[in-house]
C-alpha cells in the first residue's frame, strides 16, 4: 500500500494520498510496537509451568482438606493462586494484543483495496468519501488506546475497551 501511495503521489500530487500515506504508517507502526509487546508476553507466558502450578494448588488444597490449614500451607496456595490468577488475565491480554493486530491488518488490507478501487476517479475527493481514510484512523486510535493501557498495566478504562469492540 505505501509504495502504491507514493506512485499515486507522484503521478497526481494529491495531498489526499500522503493523508492515506501517513495513517498506514501510523497503523504500521502501531502494528509493530503491539507485536512486539505480544512477543514478548508469550515468551513470558511459555516460562511459566501452569501444569506444575495447578498440580501442586490441588495437591496443597487436599493436603489442607486432610491434615487441617497451617499458615505456611495458606501462603503456598495463596502465592500458587496469585501466579495462577495473573498468568490467566495476561494469556487474556495476549488474546486482546492479537485480535488488535488482525483488526491493524484488516483495516490497512481494506483501505488498500478501497485506494486502488478508486484510482482512475477523482481521486482527491474519492479517497475520504469512501470511508478509507476514517477506517485507519480508526484503528490507529484503537491501537494507541491498547498501547497506553499496556503502558499502565491494570488501569483498564471500559468506556475506551467498549469504543474499541465497536471500532
């Protein structure tokens, strides 16, 4: 799409195409920076052995239903139930990171369909009538949301995680 913009750039001089241009950069760009926060939170996520640490939760929970609680058997299922709960909500966040990229991905496949659908009109004003362009500003504003709430791990605004499932 960008060395398709550029081509049309060159041949029209429309500021329109450096518009489109631009926000598949920013969408690219976007796409990347959460790829890489995906990576690297699925390399965290395969250092860790959920198996062991849901053997080892069942076996403290039926030794404390056997011989009775004691405090160091409580901390052990305590922390094992910490581990557990928080390797669960970032698998979540995975899930989130990689449904954000196919939407990143599926908004610059379509605008490049769209952007070369209208070639040959009158490209100036085509180009925006069509939708295109407020499609990728769309998702470069649901990538930034996803970006600044992984920045702040935890500080979840539902009301933005709403506009983005509707995005």
């Amino acid at each position: 799409m960008h060395q398709f913009l550029v081509e049309q750039q060159d041949g029209q001089g429309a500021a329109s195409g450096e518009r489109f241009r631009v926000l598949a950069e920013d969408t690219y760009r976007h796409g990347i920076a959460i790829l890489h926060r995906a990576l690297n939170l699925f390399q965290a996520l395969q250092g860790l052995d959920v198996d062991t640490l849901e053997q080892d939760l069942q076996a403290w929970t039926k030794q404390r239903e056997q011989e009775g609680s004691s405090e160091s058997l409580e901390r052990n299922i305590e922390a094992c139930t910490k581990r557990l709960d928080r390797y669960r909500r970032r698998a979540e966040e995975l899930q989130v990171l990689i449904a954000q990229l196919n939407e990143l991905e599926t908004a610059l496949a379509t605008t490049y369909l769209e952007v070369v659908d209208l070639v040959g009109q009158e490209a100036s004003a085509g180009l925006f009538e069509s939708g295109a362009a407020a499609h990728l500003e769309r998702a470069v504003a649901a990538a930034r949301r996803v970006e600044q709430r992984l920045r702040g791990f935890g500080s979840a605004d539902t009301r933005a995680d709403e506009e983005y499932l509707e995005v």
